[in-house]
C-alpha cells in the first residue's frame, strides 16, 4: 500500500511537467510590434475612419515586448501620432513587471500581469501564427472604449 501512495504521488507530482512540455510555444525573447502586418490586417478586415487609420498607422512598430521567465519588460518609445490632423506627442513608457503563464497549448499562450500603470490584473493572449509571430486582439470590451476590431501583431527579434 505505501509502494501504492508513492506512485500516485509521483504520478501527480510529474502530471505538470507533462502539461508544460506539451506546449510548444514560448514567450522567452524579445517581441517587436509589427506595422506591416498589423496595418494591413486593420485595413483589409477593420471599419476605421482614416483619421483613426492614420493614428494606428503612426503607433505600430515601435513598441517591445522582453519576457524573461518571470519579468516582463515594456518599452514603447517617445513618438509623434496625429490627432485632429495636427501631429502631437505620444508619451512613451518603460515598465517591468513580473508575469503569469495562465494558459499555454499548441496555438496561444495566455499570460496575466498588472495593467500598465496600475494595480489591477489583466489577461493577454498571444495568438500564434508561427513560432516567432503572435498576435493580439486590440479591441475593447471597456464600457465607452471603441471596439476597433484590430490586431497587434509582434515579431520575435532575439
């Protein structure tokens, strides 16, 4: 009975190990958005005005994502987007924050981390395309935030 008790609690101990190699995608690296073809799937599947097209066109491309196996680093430079048809600055950031890998199977991983800037947890899934290609819905389900119907899709550079 005790040989019994051993075996099922390796058996049980070992059942997370499986489930984790039977993912084959990984958010190790560095990810940089990718303009090109975050850009042309808003334009071919996407009902945006051509100011908001303009916006999104300026903002994409410039923002990296660096996971590290349990850090997030989020940089997105100072640029200039424009607004109204004059051209303003954008403010940047740089954040790190620790992460969690929620969800993980053969074509997503879905990660939790603190809100830019803010306390609360949010959920994030990276779609894969390929193993160095994800991308992410940019829509809203935010009570007053426009559903855009976008994705940001990002690279895998190192």
């Amino acid at each position: 009975m005790t040989l019994m008790k051993l075996l099922f609690a390796l058996a049980l101990g070992l059942l997370p190990l499986g489930q984790a190699c039977a993912c084959g995608n990984e958010l190790a690296g560095t990810w940089r958005s990718d303009k090109d073809m975050s850009m042309a799937f808003a334009r071919e599947n996407s009902r945006i005005q051509p100011k908001t097209e303009a916006f999104l066109d300026a903002l994409f491309g410039h923002m990296t994502l660096t996971f590290s196996s349990s850090e997030l680093h989020i940089a997105m430079p100072d640029i200039e987007v424009p607004v109204s048809g004059q051209i303003r600055p954008f403010a940047g950031f740089d954040e790190r924050k620790s992460y969690k890998v929620l969800l993980c199977n053969d074509s997503m991983v879905v990660w939790s981390a603190r809100r830019p800037f803010d306390q609360d947890i949010d959920a994030t899934t990276f779609n894969f395309v390929d193993r160095d290609t994800v991308w992410v819905y940019a829509g809203s389900t935010v009570p007053g935030m426009p559903d855009l119907h976008v994705r940001e899709y990002f690279q895998r550079v190192r």
